[in-house]
C-alpha cells in the first residue's frame, strides 16, 4: 500500500513520517512513536482511553487516521507535565483526590478534563460530569475524578485570582 | 548528648501504616501515561497474532482454505486445529475439569468462536488475512434456551464428550447437561415447606453480563530457542497458576516458563481464565522462533472470554406468619455455554452458591444446581465476587422481598428479625460455611438512622397517594439489602484450583540500610496493593511504607501464590505479609537482643524499634538492627535479614453490609433516576480507608451497571447481541450517582490483622439494592419480581403491564 508523507507537531516536538492512509492515529502514536500513554479500549469511539488534545480539541484517536491529523497540533498525557517536570494539576490532583485504580482510563481522563477546563475553567460539578461522558471508567465510579477535576479547576484558577 | 526519643504516636504516624489514608504510590506512573500494560510491549521482530471466528452458533465445518491468506503480504502463517492435532493442543483443559478447544475442530460451538490463527508482521496484515480465510461452514440447530437444554430432541452440542457420562463433578443425565451439585437437607427442607404457614416462591435470573474491564485480554508470547525459555506476558489475575497450567499442557519443564504480569487495566474476573488466545500465541512462537502478540478487541472481549452469571434460580421460602424464616429451597439452573470454563474452585462446582442462606438464621435448607450446555459463550468467572456469590445474595435478598410482599412485613424489619445474632457468631450455616464473625443488627440500624428510613417511607406514601390522584408520574422506590459475602479462597483443606491449593504468600527481603521489598504470590489490576501492602507492613516492621517496595507479577521473583481474584489478596496473600512480617520481627528482636546485651526476653517492641523494658531510651531501632544484620557477626544468628510466609487460611472471611437505595422512576418512560445510595460495609480491620472507599466506588458503579442495563444476549440461531460498547452498558459520570459510603468495624478473628477484603461487597450487595429499589416502586400496585437489567424499555414495560399507561 503506497504511504502518506505526514507532518505535525507531537507535545511540542515536530514529527515527520510515511504512513499508510488507513494507520489509525492511536496506532500511529503507540506504536511509530512510542506513546503509550493513550489506550486502546473498545476501537469503536465509546470508552475515551485513546483520548489526545489535537488542534485545541479532545479528540478519540482511535477515530483518525494519521493522515487525517497531517499538519496538526498534538498533545498527549507524556505532554501534560512542564518541560521540567512539574507536573500539571490534573495529574497531581488526581493523586490528591484517588481519581484513578487500574490507570488504564487515567490518560485518556486527564487529556479530557485539560481541554474541559481551558473551555471552562469553573465548572461545575454537572458539567464536569456531562464534560467527560466521552470517557468511561470502571474502577472508580467516576466521584473522586470529579472531585480531582474540581481541585485541579481551583489550583489552576487561583493564581489568576491572586493576582488581582 | 541526649537525644529524646519521639513519643510513640508520632513515629508512627510516619510509618504510614494500617488505618492511614496513604497516597498511592501507584499513581506516579499511570498519571503521566508510564503505565506498563501488555499492548505496550513492543520486542524485535514481534509478529501480531488475531483470529478468525465463527460466524454460526452451531456449524460444522466443511473446509477451511488458507491460500489467500497466506498470499497477504506480510502473513507468516495461518493455524488452524489441524496444526494443533499433532502437539495435542486443540483442546486445553479448563478450570472446570472441562476441555475447550482452542481452535474449532470439526464444529463450531458458539459466535466468534477461535477458527484459524493468523500470524503476521503487523496488526493491519493480520486483520487482512483473517478476511480471506476460506471457511465454509453447515449450519446446525442451536441450542440458546438453557431451560430446554435437556430436551429429549434438543441438538447434541458437545460431540467430543458425548459417550463420557462421568463428568468432573458426578454422572451426566443428558448429552448437554454437565453436573448436579446437591447441598443441604433435602427431605427436612421439604418437611419445612410443607409445615410453613406461608411460602413464598419465585423464579429468579440473574442475566448473562461480562465483567468488561477497560483493557481488554491479551499476552506476548516469547520463546527462546537458545536457552529454552518461555517467556509470557500477559494479563493475568494469577500467574503462577498459567505457568503451572502452561507447563502441563506445554510439557515445557516449569523452571524454562516464565510468566509476567505487567500493569493491568482493570480485571474483575475477565482475566482468571486461560484463553485459546495465550495457547495459540505460544505455538505461533514457538513455531516462529519470535515473539507474538495478541489483543483481543472489544467486541472478542465481550463475546469470547468469560461471560458472568446466566443464572436462573427458582426459589421457595418457608415461614411463619410472624415473619420468622423456617427453610429455604433453591434450584439453579446454570447455562454454562458451549465449554465448562467456570472458574471456581475443584470441589465447588457452583462456587460459593451455598452461602445463599445470606445474613439469615435459617435453620434449614436445601440447594440443587444443574450446569448445562448450550451454544454461547464458555466463561462463567466471578464478576467483581466471590466465586457465584453475587448470584447466591441477589437470591436471597429477592427472595426477602418477595416474602415481606407476601407477609405485607416491611422488608427492613423482616431481614432485622431473621438476622443471625452478634452472639451466634462463629455461626455455622445450613448449608455448611461457618462464618467467622459479623454484627448485623448494629449495622443495619446505623444505616436505617442515617438515611432516615421511616422517613423515607412516609415520603413514599405521600408519593403513591400523589400519584393515585393524578398529580404526579413518578413513582419512589425504597431498596433496602444486607448482604454477606465469603471470601478470601480459602483453606487449602478445601480449597483448590486444578489441584493447586489456595494458599497466598509474601517474601520479604530487609536492605542494610533499612529499607525492604516485599513480593507477593497477587498481582493488582488496581487494587493499589503496593500501597497497602506496605502499610500493612510498615506496622508489622516499623520500617515506614515509603521505604518499602511492593512487587507482584513475576513468576522469576515472586514466591507461588494464586493471584487476585475473589477478594483474596487482604485475607489471604496479606495475612501472609503480616506473618512474613512477624518473622522478621522475631529475626530482628534476636539481634536486638545482641546489641543490647539482654536477653530476647528483657525486649519490648515500640513502634519502629526494640527497647529495653522499662528503659525506652536503651534502643535499637529496625533501620540499627538490619544494618547488624548485615555488618556483624553475630553468635548463633545467620548474617541477613529476610522472611517468607505461606499462608493457608483457616477459615473465610465474612465482610457484610446494608445498602439502602432510593430511585425515582418517570412511569412513561422508563428512566429511572437514583436519588440517593447510601452503602454501609464492614470490612473488618481497615487498612487504607481511601483506597477502601474508593473500592465501594467502583464496586456500586458495576452493580449500577449489571442491575440497570448490562445483558449479553442470544437469538434463537445463536447470534451474540450486546457485545460491543455500542450495546453493552457501560454508565458514564451522567448516569453514575453521587455514593454516600458508611462503616462499621467488625475485625475478622482469625485474619492476623483483622482484615477482610472489600473490593467486592458492593458490587454483592450493589446489585440487590438497585433491583429491590425498583420492584419496590411497583409493589403498591401488586408487582412481586421484574427481572433485570432494570433499563428503560423493562421499566416501562412493567408499568404498562400493571395498566398504568391507560
């Protein structure tokens, strides 16, 4: 099958490479460049594992061809933490708040509730709940992941506030 | 120079032990996308392995032609049972006494069942080919109704077997029927019956559901032809069981098998059970000479490997008038698919069933179960349970409520008068399980007074009274359940899995600078047992958790145990961490005593050290006495400092609850709406009470799940429906509730810490609550049972069929 010459950027890092048209991102990701960090779990678009920030958007790259992000803006849960590796609030307030057991939905949650909070940055806790049906999680019940993403929204905020 | 000593509570709040709400340790890697699962593993020269599946319930097959296949760039192979024949490996055995082939031959069973396996350089190659795999089938009748699985003309399933009438667990009456499993008093039971001044029966089913864990099953297979070694990553809830498995079915030597559990997304019984999958990645690389990978997806998931319950219980209840319960009566009817998979333990062919007595004082009773073939699915696992326990107390506390209907009792006040008494404990039931300890009536009080349940039902009064009179269209139910789980398999008296003993273990290696790894014969799937785990260290040694590593998985390194499943690692593999523990203790009190030049008598233990009795200040600390360990010679004492403990249970452990929930439910559409679930558990000693709370979480998030929406399915030809996300019902944050946790502490007597396990009482008592809650919606206006799953199309369908829609 004859490939596709493809380029983007990947949690800052500028990526070029030949892919068949039909390689999913989430393949393209895991496995030409070992991002692990997104999941796969139903390959039907449903559970949200594959989750990554692409041009400003949650998107399921289980869903998108390679091909189709040419060009595009990444961020996936290895681009989360600062370059110095602090790490962001999400991922410390889900420590803080147990919002994770297993892991496997952990990415794919925390890439999600990023781009919930640069849409939003106070929600509540209907909206948070409503922010991130797209992403299925069997371990926790989802209450403490609220409760993260709530904690996460205050951390965030606060300097701003500080400020004024 | 004086140094002061800290007082006691101070050193031990820094060891971070039992009872503290220690951060996991875990979370580190899994929050920043370092998690190690199995699909992360990527080697040199790894192949992809996937199969072809049958599309027919029930077929023969004709041919199978795999020259298209083969013609796909990239394919390396095609394997279908005629290459198994040779090496004997078409069948394998299951953990039932069963076999399961592990690819088709001759027929197929059951949808998607394991045809050919394609292997091939990568994922895309393999799926290509396993759409050019030539199979040609003839269809045969299928058997999908379990209830007439033994019908005189019903299809003979299982040609393999079908001159074998001694199955695994006594003779077989019927070419599709597999056991009978019989406990109990059955003529006094039936005296019970006949003597009762009410009996209340009801035919109860449990539906076939799947415990559906985030990551699917998989495994990489890798053969060394060098140094013969195998070695096999994969997610598995019990290694050292594959590897003993793997080495009877391989006849490869057990010391050349190494079995590797990485990271694992989520298990709740999905990945007990060895699977077609594992086999046929083992011959792939044993064949190539390279490793091989194969992931199942989510749809193979659902519908091939361990489907739960599909139990249909019919049942009768015998009492006096004043509510006091007199004998129970149960027949299972057990459809376990086309293959006995059903992991439990050898002598239990229904698991733990006979706990179905529940939290009652029943002074008899009498239980029967009938397996039988049909053509879905093998599996049978415990879904986030012990082995059948939810099916056992989703039965009884059915069967309470259908009693208080018949009795017009409030179901509280009922189950309050039937409950075995704090004084009766240890209490030996009817059907033979002595539970070790309990305190129900304080429990359920706790939990009436907290949600204020009188108040509740005068609010549900008012609410039918509002509705009779036409001024609303919802209706409120009430669903009280206590439950009593078994759990902590189990005494190896009793107690096996494929002859393998269900004991656990801990090794404990203490460093000379006074840290220490501890590895066990579990492995987490997110339990976060290298943070409890350590606490529960952490006191035992006085070495703080931080500075203690926690490693399970690895069949190398980790002392034999068999795993995590059935809420066993706290009673079973931690009991041996606090044995393990113990010996060091009694190690480092001897050196201590050296030191210090006393007698080991004149020592007392303190928190983190050994003191001088009577003199605190005259001290060796635990980080002192490894580092003498190590540095010193010492008369009489081997140099290091180290312990290994196999635990054999003496008993079960008992964890019980009280759920009250409360639903709202639109009568013209079915939604139903939990205003409120409010879960009390005790779970004994606790150990992390974050983690815990967590637990009861997740665990009432899956009962929500089975009891409001998740069925797997089966049309009369033996099409699978249900088995993609698409259908399958997983809840999101929308649907989930707000959980209200609660507890009592009742410590389990014989568990060295008192501990019982928790993780999977709320999806026990879960299920029940939610079931009740509903049926009690309707029961003013004379409904006994609806069956499960509770979802809007049953629920409206209810209403209709009282003539609510009129």
């Amino acid at each position: 099958m004859s490939k596709s010459h493809i380029k983007m950027t990947i949690n800052g890092r500028s990526v070029e490479a030949l892919v068949e048209p039909r390689t999913l991102l989430i393949h393209f990701l895991r496995e030409d460049q070992a991002l692990t960090g997104p999941h796969i779990g139903c390959d039907t678009g449903h559970c949200g594992a594959c989750t990554v920030d692409l041009d400003g958007k949650s998107v399921k790259s289980c869903m998108v061809f390679a091909a189709q992000a040419d060009g595009s803006e990444i961020t996936t849960i290895e681009g989360m933490a600062a370059p110095d590796g602090t790490l962001h609030a999400l991922q410390e307030a889900f420590r803080e708040h147990h919002g994770l057991q297993c892991g496997y939905c952990t990415p794919g949650m925390i890439t999600r509730a990023y781009r919930l909070l640069q849409e939003n940055p106070d929600p509540s806790v209907d909206e948070i709940r409503y922010g991130i049906s797209g992403n299925l999680c069997r371990c926790t019940g989802y209450q403490n992941i609220v409760k993260a993403i709530q904690a996460a929204a205050e951390t965030l905020s606060a300097p701003k506030e500080a400020a004024e | 120079m004086t140094i002061q000593t800290p007082p006691s509570t101070e050193r031990a709040e820094k060891l971070q032990g039992l009872g503290c709400a220690r951060k996991r340790v875990e979370d580190a890697r899994f929050t920043q996308g370092k998690g190690h699962y199995v699909d992360d593993i990527k080697l040199p020269g790894m192949l992809f392995g996937d199969f072809v599946r049958s599309p027919y319930g029930h077929a023969r097959i004709v041919s199978i032609d795999k020259d298209a296949a083969l013609a796909v760039p990239g394919v390396v192979a095609v394997l279908t049972a005629e290459d198994l024949i040779p090496l004997d490996l078409h069948y394998m055995p299951t953990l039932a006494g069963d076999v399961q082939a592990v690819l088709a031959h001759e027929k197929v069973l059951f949808q998607n069942q394991e045809v050919a396996f394609v292997i091939a350089e990568d994922r895309y190659a393999a799926a290509d080919a396993v759409e050019l795999v030539e199979v040609e089938y003839a269809e045969l009748p299928a058997l999908t109704d379990p209830f007439e699985a033994m019908n005189e003309d019903a299809p003979l399933l299982r040609e393999d077997i079908k001159d074998k009438m001694e199955g695994a667990h006594g003779p077989r009456r019927h070419h599709n029927h597999i056991f009978t499993w019989e406990v109990g008093e059955k003529a006094e039971t039936e005296k019970a019956l006949a003597d009762a001044e009410v009996v209340a029966e009801e035919l109860i089913s449990y539906q076939r559901v799947h415990p559906c864990p985030l990551e699917t099953c998989g495994c990489v297979a890798s053969m060394d032809k060098i140094n013969g070694k195998l070695t096999v990553w994969g997610t598995f809830q019990a290694p050292h069981a594959v590897r003993t498995v793997a080495s009877l079915i391989s006849k490869i030597p057990e010391h050349n098998i190494r079995i590797i559990s990485p990271d694992i997304g989520g298990g709740f019984g999905n990945k007990v059970g060895v699977y077609p999958g594992y086999i046929c990645s083992i011959v792939a690389s044993i064949v190539t000479g390279v490793p091989v990978k194969w992931v199942e997806d989510r749809i193979e998931n659902l519908s091939t490997t361990a489907f739960a319950r599909d139990y249909h219980m019919t049942g009768k209840i015998a009492a006096k008038r004043d509510g006091t319960i007199t004998g129970l009566w149960c027949h299972v009817l057990a459809d376990h698919g086309a293959f006995d998979a059903c992991a439990d333990p050898t002598k239990f062919p229904a698991g733990f069933f006979n706990i179905c007595t529940g939290s009652y004082d029943i002074p008899v009773a009498f239980v029967s179960v009938d397996g039988v073939y049909t053509n879905k699915a093998p599996g049978g696992v415990a879904y986030r349970c012990s082995f059948r326990v939810t099916e056992a107390s989703y039965f009884i506390e059915r069967m309470i409520d259908v009693l208080a209907r018949k009795l017009n009792m409030d179901p509280a006040e009922l189950r309050i008068k039937n409950f075995i008494r704090k004084e009766q404990f240890p209490y030996t039931s009817a059907l033979g399980w002595e539970y070790d300890s309990g305190d129900y009536h304080t429990a359920m009080q706790q939990a009436l007074d907290t949600t204020d349940y009188r108040m509740l039902r005068e609010q549900q009064a008012a609410n039918r009274r509002a509705f009779a009179n036409g001024e609303t269209r919802t209706l409120m139910g009430i669903g009280v359940a206590f439950f009593t789980e078994i759990v902590g398999a189990g005494p190896v008296k009793n107690c096996d899995i494929l002859g393998l003993g269900m004991f656990d273990s801990c090794e404990i290696r203490i460093h000379p600078t006074g840290s220490a790894i501890a590895r066990l014969g579990t492995i987490s799937q997110g339990q976060g047992h290298a943070t409890t785990f350590a606490q529960i260290l952490a006191s035992e040694i006085g070495i703080p958790a931080d500075q203690i590593t926690v490693e399970e998985g690895d069949t190398d390194t980790a002392p034999y145990g068999l795993g995590t499943y059935g809420s066993r690692s706290t009673p079973v593999a931690g009991a041996a961490t606090a044995m393990a523990g113990r010996k060091i203790r009694a190690k480092a009190q001897m050196i201590a005593a050296y030191l210090l030049e006393v007698h080991d008598d004149d020592l007392e233990w303190d928190v983190d050290r050994f003191h001088v009795k009577g003199n605190p200040e005259k001290a060796k600390t635990m980080a002192e006495i490894a580092f003498a360990a190590y540095n010193q010679a010492i008369p009489g004492i081997e140099p290091g400092l180290e312990a290994v403990s196999y635990y054999d249970p003496p008993n079960m452990t008992y964890p019980f609850g009280a759920y009250i929930c409360v639903v709202d439910i639109d009568v013209d559409t079915g939604v139903t709406d939990v205003r409120r679930f409010y879960a009390l558990d005790d779970c004994g000693t606790r150990i992390n009470p974050m983690v815990i709370e967590g637990q009861v979480h997740g665990g009432l998030t899956e009962a929500l799940a089975i009891a409001m929406g998740q069925e797997i399915t089966y049309d009369e030809i033996g099409n699978v429906h249900g088995a993609s996300l698409m259908d399958f019902y997983l809840p999101t944050a929308v649907e989930t509730p707000f959980w209200e946790t609660d507890h009592t502490v009742t410590p389990s007597p014989h568990h060295p810490i008192g501990a019982k396990g928790v993780g999977e009482s709320p999806n026990v008592g879960g299920v029940s609550a939610f079931s009740n809650a509903v049926n009690d919606a309707f029961a003013h206006l004379g409904l006994v049972h609806t069956e499960m799953p509770h979802d809007h199309w049953r629920v409206w369908n209810t209403a209709h069929q009282l003539g609510l829609h009129k």
